[in-house]
C-alpha cells in the first residue's frame, strides 16, 4: 500500500477573546458578583468533562473574585457518569484539566438529592455537595449536541441538568428524552436552587475561546440559544464529500461526548437517514489520556488497532452509553493488529491513485487537514483551503504505527 498525502489549510474562524481573564472579570464586575455573594457563603462552581482550551482561564478568576468577597469557592465536577462514574474519576479529570491547584478544593460525589419534579413528573436529582451550597455557578462550553437539534443543546441549561444531575440524573434525563426533559429539568434548577450564573464559552473554529459570556441566572435559558447560533456559525467541518475513507487520529471525552463530533462525521451515524455527509469508513487510532479509558462514540466508527482497543475501560465505556441511552456508541468496530493494518483495510477495495482519503488529528481541530490526490482539484478550487505543499507518502514504524505527518 502505498498512500500519498497533501497538507492543507483551511480557512476557519479565527476571532478570538485576547484577555480571557480580563474578560471574566469584567463579566463578574457587569453581573455584578458583588451583589450576589456574601463572605463565608460557599459557592459550588460546576465544571465538566470537556476539554475546554481556557477553562483554567475562566475558573481562577471566578475563583479569585470569590475568595476576594470572603466567599468560600469549592469545584464540581459537574459531568453526569463520565470519569467512569465514581467520584475518584470524575475528581481526576478536573485534576487532569489543570484545575487542582486553584485555592478551591474539589468535592467530588455521585450522590444526588430529589430536588422536584417537572410539569411532565420527571423526577430532577442535583448534586448533594452542590445542593450543600449557598450558591452555584455553572462553567461550560456552549455548542452543538451530537444527538439533537433544539434551543438549548450542549451548555449552561445541559449542565445544570444533566451534568449536576450525576449519573442518576443524567440517566432519568436521557430516559425521557433529552431534547424536552434537559430543559424542563433546568428550568426547576433555576427556579428551585440558588444558581448565580453560568459562565458559557463559544470556541472559534481553532478550538480556541471566540466568545466567555458571563450571564446571571436569571437570564440563562433565554440568551443562551443566541450563543448557541454563534457556536454552530463558528464550527468548521470536513470540506470533502464524499469521502472513501476518514481516517482521525485521535477521538477522546475532551473532545466530544461521542468522542468524535457527529455533527462533523455525520449525524446518521447515530440518527439513521440520508447520508450527510457520506464518509463511508471512519478508520479511528489512538483515544486521549484524560478520556482514562471512555472511548464512548467508537462505535461510530468502522475500523480501529488493538492498541485503541487496549485502552478502552469497558466499564466507564459502558456506564457511560448506558447512562446516555445510547448502546451503539459503545460497539466495538473492526479491530485489527496495527494502524498499519486499519489503513489497508479501509483501502483495500480502493486505487490509491483515486481513492479520497482525509486524514485529520480529531473533529475539533479541522484547519489542518491531508487530503488524497484525487482531491486536489476540489482544494485549487476552493477559496478556503490552502495547498501547503506536495503529497508525500503516509508512513508507519517498525511495529505499524502511524507516524504522524509534519
């Protein structure tokens, strides 16, 4: 086998917070904190899973203006059953996430309170430490949700509900149908506990923060929508369609709840109907350290090494799908010896010289991209792409791993 591979530069969005710090401060100034927070209340600050380029940005700030009006910060995790659902790994992903040393301490459990229910009867579960608090304020990254389209999809209203709702909550959430119930949930949260204010980010197409809106309480469920348009405007995608082959380096928890984004990949993965984008085979090689054996979405994709596979801790795997109804995105795919070995096989009723192959780190970082030679004609007409230089071949080590191209 022997594959060729451009680089190429697409054009993504690239605006840009140049203070993020500076920025939480002046939203807490605007808020205004002061008036919200008395000394010696202690304040719970959610955080989740996610691998947020400037969470540590966002958190010591919020962080330092509390412990400047005599409050008593405390961290969250706020990330339904991912960090395999136990407190211990949900603790270690915020630690993972550079954020155990901010002078707030991390209480991690899964134990939740009944807080009440919604119009419908769904019973709503908050976190017990976080329902301890005189306050709360909740820090996310607002986009697209991997498995619906609505008004609120994944942010401040999703972790509120489902990410404080532990791993009962989420499961009840997910159980009576996300879309409607996530929503209804936050609603008896905002109304029934004492949130603050939600703090939510909107990433520029180079994973980097392109909007931190600091927003009270009061006014989170109708501006985040707003928010939400600014997140889906800014996502890059995979400018190829179709695609013989998709092969992505790397899927992980940080970087989507289906470890690859399917709103990049496809969402009939998951969802069934037409095939938009048609990439029909998604060869996936290595999972991210901080994912600590989740490789919850692998099933979305068709090919992958043992080594992948020997990563996956089936029980965090599996609570997880379980928790999120959602059994397929934990299947095993094909599985063979070597990347070496998954790259043939996703070529293997192909012409190299004409099969069209993207190989790309993962589906948040898409200005990089090496395309096939049968792809060359799309780049030369596309004004946001860049040819950087000419197809060389794919190559693997000794023992048939890829070697990433440079």
């Amino acid at each position: 086998m022997l594959l060729n591979l451009a680089p190429v530069r697409q054009h993504v969005a690239t605006e840009r917070i140049s203070d993020v710090t500076q920025t939480v401060h002046d939203g807490l100034r605007a808020l205004p904190l002061a008036d919200r927070v008395r000394p010696g209340q202690r304040i719970a600050i959610a955080c989740g899973s996610r691998g947020i380029t400037c969470l540590r940005e966002v958190i010591q700030p919020l962080v330092e203006a509390l412990l400047a009006l005599g409050a008593q910060p405390f961290l969250v995790p706020a990330m339904g059953s991912h960090g395999g659902g136990t407190a211990e790994g949900q603790h270690g992903v915020l630690v993972d996430y550079g954020l155990g040393d901010l002078g707030a301490p991390i209480l991690s459990s899964m134990e939740t309170v009944l807080v009440g229910y919604t119009r419908e009867g769904m019973p709503v579960y908050f976190d017990q430490n976080a329902d301890r608090a005189d306050g709360v304020i909740v820090v996310n990254r607002i986009k697209e949700h991997t498995a619906f389209k609505g008004r609120w999809e994944s942010g401040l209203m999703k972790i509120l509900a489902v990410g404080l709702g532990k791993r009962q909550g989420a499961a009840t959430i997910h159980a009576w149908g996300l879309p409607t119930a996530m929503p209804a949930a936050a609603r008896v949260l905002l109304a029934q506990r004492p949130i603050l204010a939600g703090i939510g980010i909107v990433e520029n197409g180079e994973h980097q923060p392109a909007s931190v809106t600091v927003l009270p309480a009061e006014r989170i469920e109708a501006e985040e929508p707003a928010l939400l348009d600014l997140a889906r405007r800014l996502r890059p995608g995979i400018p190829f369609d179709p695609l013989d082959l998709l092969i992505v380096r790397e899927i992980g928890k940080n970087i989507s709840g289906t470890g690859m984004d399917l709103n990049v990949i496809g969402m009939w993965r998951k969802l069934g109907g037409e095939r938009v984008p048609d990439f029909r085979a998604i060869a996936v090689l290595d999972l991210t350290p901080v994912s600590h054996g989740n490789a919850n979405g692998v099933g979305y994709a068709d090919l992958i090494p043992q080594r992948l596979r020997d990563m996956i801790d089936i029980t965090a795997m599996y609570t997880n799908a379980m928790t999120a109804q959602n059994l397929p995105a934990a299947k095993l795919p094909i599985t063979l010896s070597t990347d070496r070995a998954v790259v043939e096989a996703g070529l293997s009723a192909l012409d190299p010289a004409v099969a069209r192959v993207v190989l790309i780190r993962n589906t948040l970082d898409l200005a990089s991209l090496w395309v096939s030679p049968a792809l060359l004609p799309e780049v030369e007409a596309n004004p946001s792409l860049d040819l950087l230089g000419p197809p060389v071949p794919l190559t693997f080590t000794e023992d048939g791993s890829l070697t990433p191209p440079s």
